[in-house]
C-alpha cells in the first residue's frame, strides 16, 4: 500500500512540473477534482502583442509593432551617371568659338577660335582634362566646362573671332551701286559688291592707333601681284591700291596671328585663296568705300 501511494505522488509531481499547469482546488459542491489543469500548447502560436502605452515607442497599446526595414549592406550602390557631353568633335558654332578662346587663356589652343571642334580643339581639351585629374575624353562635358570657366573670363568679341570668321555688318549704302570693295572697320570684314549684290566677304585687319586706314570713298588705282613695300620691306601680295601707299593686300602675319598684331594702314586679308581670287575680278577704276 505505502509503495503505491508513493508511486502516485511522484506521477502528481511530474505532471505539475509540465507547463501550464495549475492547482484546482475543490469544487463548491465539495467534490473533488483532478488535483491539476493541464493546457497543452495549441499548435499556432498566439499573436505578439506591444506594450501598452508607455512602452510602445509611437504611445499605441495595440496594434503591432513593425520592425523598421535594415538597409540590404550586401545590395551594391548604383553608379553615379556620367556628365552630360556638351560640344565634341564635329560640332560648331559660337560656344564651339568661345570654348576655344578660353582654352587660348589658358595655353591650351593656339589656333582660332574657329567655331569648329575639330582635332586640334580635342586635342586640347583631352590635355587640360588630364592635367586636372579628369577623364582624358577629348569632349567637353558639364565638369570639364565649369574647371574652365573658373579658371578664364569672358571672351570679348575680338577674341571670339580672333582669326576672322566674324559676320558682316549691313553695307554702307554708298556701295549699293557699282562695282565696289566695301569695307567696314565695325565688323572687320570686307565685302566685294556689284550693283548692290554681295559676292564674297572676307575678314580684313586695319592699321594701328598710329598707323590708322584711312576712311572715306576711293577708287583702285594700282595693282601688284607680288608687290613688296620699299617702306617696311614686307610682302604685300596682291595689291591693290586705293589711298597713296594703302592697299588691300595678303598678309601672312594676319594669317599667323589674327586681331593680336596690326598693319601699317593696308587693308589686310588672311584668306590667300579667297584674295587671290579677288583680285582676278577686281579692275583699276573700282571704288573702294572704307567706313565704320
């Protein structure tokens, strides 16, 4: 009898060591019970629950809690999109113009400005790219034209067209008739007109502040194909003069060196091809108008 009753208690013992488990005690009607309640553990678990309020970071008592989302560390960043190109080879224009004569400030170009991107102006940009640690591209995108800017002031209108290329002004409406070289200090150019009609216009240089061409209406009176001033000593390729010892003529230093130098009066082209060819056309007699 004493083992059995011992047997029994040690059973009671284990089951209250489960989980869960409570002691009931006695009915009301004084009857007795299964000394333990046992709750087995359902198979789905019960919901989390946040604090109340006090606990919960937001002041909620009952909603739950979402945990904030962790930056994926293994996901790689995108790559930052490249500058966007501006000018290349190829392309014209006036910013082509002022890109060049920018880069003259700086000692990178020593031709133009042209108004062309072509090898020389790539060239260039390609080796003020490198010297500040920029991709060597050759093309000049947002980056590369702002290290620029900082570093030149604005072109004037002489710089821009530094080695001619610079539009016409309107005539002078004293060469609307006839056959007539019209010359405009303003603009830099010279137009070669007959009854009112341009045929061609070229960029022309002027004589210095002590030296200056003289303006007003003139005719062609002499004409030298390989002229040579007894003055200066200097080629004065197809001359044609129109005032005393003033001509229009070739200047291989306005073809070298653009609006930087000047001449000792003369008009002066630094297109060889396109004098040449005025010069076939243009007679002794032709007015010459020079104005501003």
């Amino acid at each position: 009898m004493g083992r059995a009753i011992t047997a029994a208690l040690a059973a009671l013992a284990a089951l209250a060591a489960l989980p869960g488990c409570t002691v009931q005690p006695p009915d009301g009607d004084g009857k007795r019970r299964s000394p333990v309640h046992i709750e087995l553990p359902s198979g789905t678990p019960s919901p989390a629950r946040t604090p109340t309020d006090g606990g919960a970071p937001n002041g909620g008592g009952s909603s739950p809690s979402t945990a904030p989302a962790q930056p994926d560390d293994d996901k790689p960043s995108a790559a930052p999109a490249p500058p966007r190109v501006l000018w290349s080879r190829g392309a014209t224009g006036r910013d082509v113009r002022e890109l060049q004569a920018r880069l003259r400030q700086v000692a990178w170009l020593f031709e133009g400005p042209t108004g062309t991107y072509g090898e020389q102006t790539e060239r260039a940009v390609s080796g003020f790219q490198g010297k500040r640690g920029l991709p060597r591209t050759g093309r000049t995108d947002t980056v590369t034209w702002q290290r620029l800017l900082g570093m030149t002031r604005e072109p004037g209108r002489w710089d821009l067209y530094l080695m001619g290329g610079q539009p016409a002004d309107p005539p002078d409406p004293r060469c609307a008739r006839g056959r007539v070289l019209c010359i405009d200090k303003t603009s830099r150019t010279l137009r070669w007109m007959i009854d009112g009609r341009t045929v061609s216009t070229v960029a022309v240089r002027f004589g210095s502040s002590g030296t200056p061409t003289r303006e007003g209406v003139f005719s062609v009176y002499w004409k030298s194909r390989d002229h040579v001033s007894t003055l200066y000593d200097s080629p004065m390729p197809y001359a044609m003069f129109f005032s005393g010892g003033q001509a229009v003529h070739y200047s291989a230093d306005f073809a070298a060196r653009g609006y930087a130098g000047a001449s000792h009066g003369c008009v002066n082209v630094r297109d060889e091809a396109a004098i040449a060819e005025l010069y076939g056309q243009v007679r002794n007699g032709d007015k010459v108008v020079v104005s501003w």
